[in-house]
C-alpha cells in the first residue's frame, strides 16, 4: 500500500491537518494527482462521478453493515437464506420440502427488480427497458419477456415492483424465486399467488433480523461471518488526524453495533479503549431513510455496559440534529453507505450531502474486465467492422439508385458510358451481398464474444454495471447519486487526506 503520509503535504513542515501551521497546505496539482493515481491498484482505487475537495469536507459519516463491517457474502446470505425457511415453515406453514431449497450465490445480484405480481426478475437498463428476465429460476425467453414488458414501461416506483438495493436482499429474492419454482411445479396450470409468496419471505427475513436470531449467530462467530480489514482503523484514525469530524450512523441497534465494531477496532497495536473514541457522533437504530427528513433530536445513551462513550450517542434522531452537532452541514458533509436510495440517494437529495458508495462487488468486476481485456479489444474491433461496412453498404445503396436513375433518365447518351454503368449496376448487388454475408458473419462473432464476456461476470445477468452498450439500471443509479464509489472504505489510505477527486471528462457522442 502507498504511504499517505508520504505523498501528503499535511506530514511536512508546511501544513498541519488539524490548523495550527502559517499556511494552509496545498492541493496536489492536477499532474501529480494523475501520477499519484496511476500507481494505485485499480481495485484500490477511488472513483469519481462528481468532483469532490476533500479539503471542504469538515464531517465524515459511515453507515455499518456493509459499509465498515464487511460480511462474508456467502456465509450470512446462506445463514439468513436457511433461517428464513425455517420460520416460513414453523409460522407460515410451508411444505417441509423447502427445506431442502440449496442457496446459490451467484443467482441473484444487486440491481435486479421483482415483479412480485408475476414472480419474475428483471434486469433492466438505463431506460427502463426488461433485457434479461426470469419466472422462478427459469430464464424468460425473448417474446415472453417482449409480451410481458415491451407494451408498459415498468414504473419501478409501483407497489408492484420491489428493487433489490442491497446485499442483504440477495437471500430474500432467491429464494422467493425458489420457491416459486417449487410451488409451480405441483401446480402446473397456475394457482400460485406470487405476491404472497414475496409477502411471506420479506416478512419471515424481517423477523429473522428483528427477533435476533441472525445477528445471535453471526456475533457468536465473528471471525466467519465478518470479514476483518486491518488498515479500517488505520483510515479512520487519519481522517481524525486531517481534522475531519467523524460520526456513525446505522439502522442497527447499539448491542449488535457494539459487538461488531470491538471485533473490528480493537486488534493490532494502538487499539483506542473503546471504539467510540473514534467518533464524534454515534447514532444507532436511525430508522434511515427517515431520518434524513426528520428533526427530532436523538435519545440518549450514556453509556454501554459501564463504558462511559465519549462520543455523542443516542438512539434515532434526524439530519437536522447531526449537522446541527457537528456544526458541519449540506455539501461539507461526506457520508459512506451501501444502500442506493436508504443511504446515497436521501441524504444527498433531502441534506446535499456528499456521498460515497461502497460496492463490494467492485473488486470481482474489476478483476473479470482486466482478464478479460483481450475479449474487449476483440468486441471493439468485430463492432467497429461491422460499423463500417453497414456505413459502406449505405453508401453503395445510394450509388446504385443514382446510376439506375442517370441510365432512366438518359442523361449518359454515351454509348461507353452507359456501358459502364450499366456493368456497375450489375456489380453492386454481388457486392452488397458480400457485404451482407460478412456483417452476418460479425455479429455472430460478436455475439458470441460479448455472451463469453457476459458470463464471466455472472452466467445469468452479465455485468453488474452494464447492459449491453448501456449502463444498467444500477450503474446508473450509481453514476446519478454517489459522488464517489469504491469496494472499501480502507482503499481512501492510497490518497492524501486532502486529494481533490476529479471525474473523468464526460464526453458527449459527437465528442468520441
């Protein structure tokens, strides 16, 4: 990992974080933060959809799961997977077999839509429109999915429609999709009301949350279901040290915070005597999105188990109450979550804060596109042939029905002449033929490339981040309100504190 400190002007004797120097540090140049950068493992790296200054940033916020405490993707789906069907058994009264339903992890990914009303999943892009689709855990063919979606636009705001925002849905919508599956195949002709179905496994994994029976599991074995980053602390500590106010704010209660965050912040040397010495602020079951609306202040809580917390603490509160106790507020305000709309896409709307979204299937993506950069360049050349010889055959087309239309019009009264052309007119359909052939040609190449592509990211729906030559519905949520994103919070230690973050320039197609 780079030194921040090496690359940071706060570390000499011309600047200090925290005030006190004669002159305030300056900003890398734009050159050197391009140098900086390429060194950074892209998986390492911080990405940008909006410029950000790191240096008017005067608060930091986090959210908690999956945020500052990373899970073990397979272990706490396959948990909360296998709890749900039990409690769908003992208190819904599910046929036993669903307990032999098998979790796949790979099924479901982040992004995705539920149609709860017709038990399908969809994948849509940019605009909308259903690209990829299953009923149950069968893949919907062409017209089926063109029959069911291409006469309506899918308003995903509808009660209808459910998107899957997190990681921790992943579970919920599998195995409703296996479920389905199932109950299907004993009623062949129809009769399964899908809607409850969802209805039935969203509430069962609620109560699994609700009632303790996950989270008693998981802070039983820490070490299997979390997964421990020791350079966490390490950013945490240097944002302190930049001057920047720190504060947590998570749905989850204090207890399960409490457990989660002493796992993650007291190993290794210089291990703070509480982890809430980090934090200015901390406030626990917040009840967000709400919270980013309201205006009550927090209740409050003292202290944990004789632990007197140095931070301020409380249960609930709201966006007004927290800016108002940091004396930070609006685009001064920099917050890390996960969830697209709980965390990313309300506090920037509601509060103008900064966002930062952390997307730990990032590190996967990144690795498949690097392995697969042959493919890539393959699928660039194939389309940009096939490009042209759709803009030649164009071209030719044109000059076919200007010849015809000089030798009707008797404007060549040249015997040669209209020879010539009479022989180039009986060339061009041989030609467009050929041209024809070859284009048929490439886009069964190029098809075949792009599905190789597709499946390495995931066999079912691609890539995470695009559809096609579009970006998907959650690459584009993702570009539209995360001002940054990244796949951990620890990757920030590759940058000195007072990084200006540059987006890519944003080209326009005219541009390319």
């Amino acid at each position: 990992m780079n030194d921040p400190k090496r690359d940071d002007p706060a570390s000499s004797k011309n600047g200090s974080p925290a005030g006190g120097a004669s002159s305030a540090p300056r900003e890398p140049s734009a050159r050197a933060l391009r140098s900086r950068e390429h060194r950074i493992p892209r998986r390492h790296r911080v990405f940008v959809n909006r410029n950000l200054r790191m240096t008017r940033i005067r608060a930091i916020g986090f959210d908690l799961d999956h945020t500052l405490a990373h899970y073990d993707p397979v272990a706490v789906e396959e948990l909360a997977f296998d709890l749900t069907k039990k409690k769908l058994v003992e208190s819904r009264g599910y046929s036993p077999e669903i307990l032999g339903l098998a979790y796949d992890p790979h099924f479901v990914v982040r992004g995705l839509v539920v149609d709860k009303k017709r038990g399908n999943l969809l994948k849509m892009d940019y605009f909308n429109f259903v690209s990829r689709a299953t009923h149950g855990m069968t893949s919907l063919r062409s017209e089926e999915r063109k029959r069911a979606y291409r006469t309506s636009r899918v308003r995903v705001g509808h009660e209808n429609y459910v998107s899957v925002d997190t990681l921790f849905h992943l579970p919920e919508v599998y195995l409703f999709a296996a479920i389905i599956d199932l109950l299907e195949k004993k009623k062949p002709n129809g009769g399964v009301d899908h809607e409850k179905v969802y209805t039935d496994v969203r509430e069962m994994i609620d109560e699994a949350h609700r009632d303790g029976s996950l989270k008693s599991v998981i802070t039983s074995d820490l070490d299997r279901y979390i997964r421990f980053d020791p350079e966490l602390r390490v950013v945490l500590e240097e944002f302190r040290r930049s001057g920047k106010k720190l504060f947590l704010l998570t749905n989850s209660e204090l207890t399960y915070t409490d457990k989660l965050l002493q796992h993650l912040m007291h190993r290794g040397r210089g291990a703070p005597g509480h982890w809430s010495e980090l934090f200015n602020a901390v406030l626990v079951d917040a009840r967000k999105p709400g919270f980013f609306s309201e205006t009550d202040s927090p209740e409050a809580i003292p202290e944990l188990k004789g632990q007197k917390l140095l931070a301020i603490t409380g249960r609930g509160g709201s966006g007004a109450y927290l800016e108002r106790a940091l004396g930070a507020a609006g685009e001064h305000v920099l917050y890390f979550g996960d969830h697209t709309y709980g965390d990313i896409l309300q506090s920037k709307r509601v509060l103008g804060w900064r966002t930062a979204m952390l997307v730990p299937e990032l590190d996967r993506e990144i690795q498949v596109t690097q392995d697969y950069a042959k493919e890539y360049d393959r699928l660039s050349k194939l389309s940009s042939e096939r490009h042209h010889i759709e803009i030649d055959k164009a071209a030719i087309g044109r000059e076919l029905r200007r010849l015809t239309e000089v030798l009707t019009d008797g404007e060549a009264t040249d015997a040669a002449k209209r020879e010539e052309i009479a022989k180039r007119i009986q060339e061009i359909p041989d030609q467009i033929a050929e041209m024809e052939k070859r284009s048929l040609e490439l886009s069964g190449e190029v098809e075949s490339v792009q599905v190789k592509i597709d499946r390495a990211y995931n066999p079912r729906w691609g890539s995470l981040f695009r559809e096609g030559n579009e970006s998907s519905r959650f690459g584009h949520q993702l570009k539209d309100f995360a001002c940054l994103y990244t796949s951990r919070v620890s990757n920030f230690l590759h940058y000195p504190w007072n990084y200006y973050y540059q987006s890519p320039v944003g080209y326009m197609p005219h541009d390319i």
